[in-house]
C-alpha cells in the first residue's frame, strides 16, 4: 500500500489514503491499536467500486499523538472536521470494533450525510456490566510488551489464526513511538466510559450491516442483540472467523460490503 496523504485537523497530522477520487466515498475507521494497514486486505477491491478514504484515528498508526483525552466524542468531532476538509457532503461509513463505535455515535449526530452504515463487532452497545473478556483484557496487555516477541506471544494466545511475526513487529513499532501507549490507554478508557448509545440506534434512519465473526471472541456475537430489532439492519455472521472478519475472510467480506452499497 503507497500514495499516503496528511492533512492537518486542529494541527494534527493525519495519514490517509485517497484512492478512487470519482466513486462514492466510503471511509473506513479502524479498531483500537489499528491503522490504514488494518484494511490491506480491503482497499483495492472495493476502491474498483467506490472512493476509499482510509485514515489512522489520532494516537495510532502514523498519525499525531497529542495529549487530549481521547474519548468519542473527540473522535466525532474530528471526524466531522476531517469529512469537512475533504469537502465530501455524503457518503458510506464502516467501522470495526472500536472504530464501530465512533461510526455509530458520529451517524447518529450526523443522520442526513450517512447513506450506509456498515459496522464490526463495534464496542458501545455493551451492557454497563460488561468487564471485558479474557481475550479482550489480553489484548489491552500489548501496551506492556517490551518486544515484538511479548506482542507476537500475546497475539497468538488470543487468536493464532491470524498472527505473524511481521504483524507483531508493526505492532511493536507503532507503540513505541512517542504518545502511542497513552493514546491506547486514553482511547480505552474513553470507549468504555461513553454511554451506551442503544436506546439511540432508533435514531438512524439509514440502512446498517453488522458483520460479526461467529468465533469472536474479544467482542462475543451474543452482543449483537441491540441491533437485532431494527427494521433496518441486516446481520452478517462468518463462519470460522473473529474479530477482524476483513483480515480473516477478505474475499467474502469485500463482496458482502461491495454487494451491500450498490444494493
């Protein structure tokens, strides 16, 4: 993947790629600790059909780490600003997990721009009660590792499927640098502190995809019943799959979203 762009939003540098500037833009939010890299898998298929605006949230990939509480609402809020500075009025909106979350709460503030609304195993609908799973609370453990060898161990103790070495040694770098690990943090605590927005999904009047891993076992499937009694959400779950459907099953699910917008 090449052709990276940077815009400054409120003097933070953001990375992004920009590919397919004359089809519908489709951006892609990534989960907590991910990047544009996350989508490898992603952007060239369904840039065929649409304009993929890929981006790293502020305090991951390669984008600025300043030292702000980085809540949701911070995340919506640079969103707004970033869609702004791009000058696109509408458009189609996935999120994975953590980036789930935001794609919900930035929808439903922002209802007449969002023609399609595709998420993954986004976090925000968990009950109150919700400590986290095994796998979930080994994966917040990755801040501690002191080698790609303690990210790679951790990785793989979660999901082995998946993992490599190269993979965990991106990791690592990325968390080395300057602000990356209080970022982790700070969006963590963020995330689990937002209210639940589940009495608010009545609200989007647009059409949703939930895809959910069948095998997922950070965010499990049983917490896609919120979205259950929408009239207007479809659910998608893939067979022998996790967390991360897009990296695990690229091929069924690029055709699942690519299928879902052109409906």
């Amino acid at each position: 993947m090449s052709n990276f762009k940077y815009i400054a939003i409120d003097n933070v540098l953001i990375r992004y790629v920009d590919k397919n500037q004359k089809g519908f833009p489709l951006f892609l939010i990534h989960g907590l600790g991910g990047s544009i890299e996350s989508w490898t898998n992603n952007i060239e298929f369904l840039s065929k059909k649409f304009r993929i605006i890929a981006f790293d949230l502020p305090g991951f990939g390669l984008s600025d780490k300043p030292k702000v509480s980085y809540t949701i609402n911070y995340y919506v809020n640079f969103l707004e600003k970033f869609i702004k500075k791009l000058k696109v009025n509408r458009l189609f909106l996935l999120g994975s997990s953590l980036g789930g979350h935001i794609a919900v709460e930035f929808t439903i503030k922002n209802r007449k721009i969002v023609d399609k609304l595709i998420l993954i195993s986004p976090v925000g609908s968990l009950p109150k009660s919700f400590k986290g799973t095994v796998a979930l609370k080994k994966y917040f453990k990755i801040v501690e590792g002191k080698s790609s060898n303690d990210i790679y161990r951790i990785l793989t103790s979660i999901d082995n499927s998946m993992v490599d070495r190269s993979y965990a040694n991106v990791i690592y770098k990325r968390l080395s640098m300057p602000g990356a690990k209080d970022a982790f943090i700070s969006a963590l605590k963020g995330s689990a502190k937002a209210p639940r927005y589940n009495s608010k999904l009545a609200k989007i009047n647009t059409n949703m995809l939930l895809i959910w891993g069948k095998e997922d076992k950070m965010i499990p499937l049983k917490y896609i019943r919120p979205f259950m009694d929408l009239g207007n959400s479809r659910i998608i779950i893939i067979e022998n799959c996790g967390h991360r459907p897009h990296v695990e099953n690229p091929k069924l699910f690029n055709k699942v979203v690519k299928d879902f917008l052109m409906e």
